[in-house]
C-alpha cells in the first residue's frame, strides 16, 4: 500500500475500486497486496492472467480480474451509489479514515451517505448488548451524550440496544455519530431503526464496505465490527455476555492496538460478564467520560481542548446557563417527586406498583403527579409496562 497516494479519486478511478472490490473470490489482503505490488487498480485489470497468476492468485479470480467482467457490476454499483447519494471511498482518497488504513485487513473502499467528513474526527466506538438492562441503557445514554459534547464522534453499529442509544444520545446532545452498516448503506437493518437512519443521514455518516443492495447476512457483523474499532481511537463497551459481538469488538480492538474501556456492572448480570472481564484483564474501567479522555494520547487530549475553548469562546454564556439550570434541577421538584427520585435505584427499573407500595403515605393521584414532573423534568423515563428508570 506503500505506493497510494492519498487523493481524491475521479469517477473512472472509482469505477476500477469498485471493480476490484467486486472480483469474486478476492479476498481483503490478497487485495490490499496486489495495490501494493502494482499501485492502482488501473494496472491490476491491465496486467496478463498468467502475471496475476504469478502473484499466488487462484487461477479462477486471475482470469476474473484479466477478463474485465466484473465492469457491468460494478459501473451498476456506481450507479446505485449516486442514486442513494452515497460516496465511494477508496482506500486511497484523502477522505479515507487514517486509522483504518493501519489494520490488518482494511476494506479497499467504503460506501459513505452523509457526512463523508466525520471520516477525519476523532471517534470512539461505542458498543454492547441488543438486549441491555436500564442501568445498561442509562449509562449508554450519559456517557455517549458526555463523549459527544467533550468533541468525540461516536460511532457504532445501529444494532438493537446499546447502539441504537448510543446513537441517539449523541444525536440529541447535538454531537457527530456514525453507524457502521452490516448491510448496503441503501438499506436499513433492523428495520425499525429507519428513521433513525434517515436522521443520522442527514446529520451524522452512514457507513459500510458491503456494495449496495447487500443484505444483512449475520456473518457480515464480526467483519462490520473491525471497521468500528479500526477507525476509532479506542472501544467501550456497556454491556455484553462474555462470548457476545462485543466482546469480540474488543477482541479486535486490542489485536489493532487501540484502548479498550469498560463500564462495570452487577455481578449477578450476565449482561456485566463481558465488560467485568474486560476490566480483569486489563480494560479501562469507565464511571465516567473523562476516565476515557485522560487515556487518549495527548496529541488527541489537546486537539478535543481546542475545541472545547473555541466553543466557550464562541458562547461564552449557554454552558454557565445549562450548567445553572441541572443544578437546580433536583431543588426545584416537590417532596413527593423528590422520593420518588430518592427510592428509584441506578441500575435497575422501578414498577409503578412498587412505587405505591414504598409510599404509601401519598395517593395515588400524588405519585403519579410526581411521576410527570420528574418525567417532565428529564430526570427519569417511562419503560413498557410502567417502570421507570432513572436518567443519570
């Protein structure tokens, strides 16, 4: 790869990638070294079968590359792309993710819709469990929206669960976030992540080195994942079981040299193995978001100080205002509502039964009159089948 030169390439450049990003049976490194032995995919579609051949190629995908018959697919790729307004990203444009380039098996493209430019910030993946407890949840939300405002872009994989909060939570701090498809980035998987998808569009990156119109096979989420971690700066993870897609996120992360951070949770959670082992085996654990920004390198550590004094110098009053107003959150809500938010625990849900039965000295038109404020108030959420949790 010594050889690319990082630039913006033109549509025909773009149509050779993707033509060598479609040959069948050529795998990521086998790909990534015939780049480096022959500079551009120009020069591997001219080069003899029997050359190709030569480099250890199956005779099957020499002849494949020598006949050019992947071109039809490919100039369709190209199409589809423009259609669903996404960008074809070639290893060597300028936009490609320069930590990505420096793992072991990065894609030669990647399909983008949105903000191609979040490619050059300053990410951490945020992973865990499609199925993550409320302080599973709670502490996604805090620390994704934390992270998002210290001037990191977070970035996931727009699963069920911790993703999906994770994505949201930076969307609604009015932080950067990009989603890392295990799918054609034309697509939507899981489908009720739509409108969350058409958001982050527009807002954030849609991501993937899958071509357009490629399903959401389950084998293409362990691939979807080390281009998470590659292109980050590190990896938390909220929750997971010990053999779970995030566990093997960290795996991958630590195989890239990248920091791998942890929340801790309960013992008797098997949603807490992952990270708690994690953690045992040398992870950083996380209480909260700077525990992950004083283990950045300080290059990193100055670039997101920069810009948090340009932003207070930019306004230099609305972070004393938001600051003011949490402040007083707690002060201003009545007794009744101040119990609730007394008795709700951190890491678990409480059910509106249970509520009554520990207060039972209001009634019931008082609790649920402290409910709405407290939810009014931001200080806690209503889950299905009437529990409540609290937001941290």
């Amino acid at each position: 790869m010594s050889r690319l030169t990082a630039v913006t390439v033109s549509r025909e450049e773009e149509l050779y990638w993707l033509a060598l990003h479609l040959v069948p049976g050529l795998g990521k490194r086998k790909a990534s070294q015939l780049l480096g032995q022959f500079g551009t995919p120009q020069e591997i579609f001219r080069t003899p079968a029997s050359e190709l051949e030569a480099t250890g190629l199956a005779g099957s995908v020499a002849r494949s590359i020598a006949s050019g018959c992947v071109f039809e697919d490919a100039a369709g790729q190209q199409e589809k792309a423009m259609a669903a307004g996404a960008a074809v990203i070639p290893i060597s444009d300028s936009r490609y993710p320069a930590r990505l380039r420096e793992i072991f098996d990065p894609p030669i493209l990647l399909f983008a819709r949105g903000r191609a430019e979040l490619l050059r910030q300053i990410v951490l993946g945020v992973v865990g469990t499609r199925r993550p407890t409320p302080y599973g949840l709670a502490a996604t939300e805090r620390l994704s929206t934390d992270l998002a405002r210290a001037g990191l872009t977070i970035a996931s994989g727009m699963a069920r669960g911790v993703d999906t909060v994770a994505h949201r939570a930076t969307l609604s701090a009015g932080g950067d976030t990009i989603a890392v498809f295990g799918c054609g980035v034309d697509g939507v998987y899981p489908a009720e992540n739509r409108k969350l998808a058409d958001e982050i569009a527009l807002k954030g990156l849609l991501l993937s080195e899958f071509p357009m119109g490629s399903p959401a096979y389950p084998q293409n989420f362990p691939v979807r994942n080390r281009i998470i971690s590659g292109m980050s700066v590190g990896v938390l993870i909220v929750e997971g079981a010990q053999h779970s897609g995030s566990a093997i996120t960290a795996r991958m992360a630590m195989e890239q040299q990248r920091e791998v951070f942890a929340v801790p949770g309960n013992i008797t959670s098997k949603m807490s193995w992952g990270p708690n082992l994690l953690i045992k085996q040398g992870a950083k654990l996380v209480q909260e978001w700077n525990d992950v920004v004083v283990e950045l390198p300080a290059e990193t550590r100055r670039i997101l100080i920069d810009r948090a004094q340009g932003r207070l110098f930019s306004e230099p009053d609305s972070g004393e205002e938001e600051e003011g107003k949490n402040d007083s959150q707690v002060a201003e809500i009545t007794p009744v509502a101040r119990e609730i938010l007394k008795l709700i625990p951190p890491d678990r849900a409480m059910q509106l039964d249970e509520l009554h039965e520990s207060l039972e000295r209001y009634s019931s038109s008082e609790l649920i009159a402290g409910i709405f404020e407290l939810e009014m108030s931001g200080l806690i959420r209503q889950l299905p089948g009437k529990n409540f949790v609290k937001v941290w």
